[in-house]
C-alpha cells in the first residue's frame, strides 16, 4: 500500500512541474516585455546606489566599494567647513 501511494505522489509533483513549465512557455512573450521595465529599474534605481555609498567612504579604486574605508560625514564636514565651497 506504502509503494502505491509513494508513486501517485511522483506523479502528481511531475504533473506540478509539467504544468508550471507549460505556463512559462505560454507567457514567454510576456515575461519578455517585463525585462524592459525590471532593467529600467535595475539600472536607474540600484545601480546609483554605489555611488551614494561611495560617497561615505575614503574610495580606494584598487580597494574598490567593499576594500574602502568607511569615513561616514568626515568628507562633507570638510566640503562644508571651506570657504571656497560658499563662493562657489
């Protein structure tokens, strides 16, 4: 009895997997049009966020973001604190 049931359920997990694979490949075209806007996102909200990162740190290019030394508000009390940053 055990081996019975233990083989309707391979059945029904492949009839699962055979099924999501048939839903995939039915909405290709439509996952492909969703590439244009997740890529949008990726690139012009995540991407900048290296650089605002960057911006707290003593950036080392050899280092690079994760080597570099992280310095928190130390540079911009130094931009703010010169007297060429107000004329400018």
């Amino acid at each position: 009895m055990k081996t019975v049931l233990d083989g309707q359920r391979n059945h029904v997990g492949i009839k699962k997997r055979n099924i999501f694979w048939f839903r995939i490949k039915r909405d290709a075209i439509l996952y492909a049009l969703l590439l244009l806007p997740l890529s949008y996102i990726a690139i012009f909200k995540y991407v900048p966020i290296n650089g605002l990162i960057m911006a707290f740190q003593d950036y080392n290019i050899f280092a690079g973001i994760g080597g570099s030394e992280w310095v928190g508000l130390d540079v911009f009390r130094f931009i703010f604190q010169q007297d060429s940053f107000y004329r400018a």
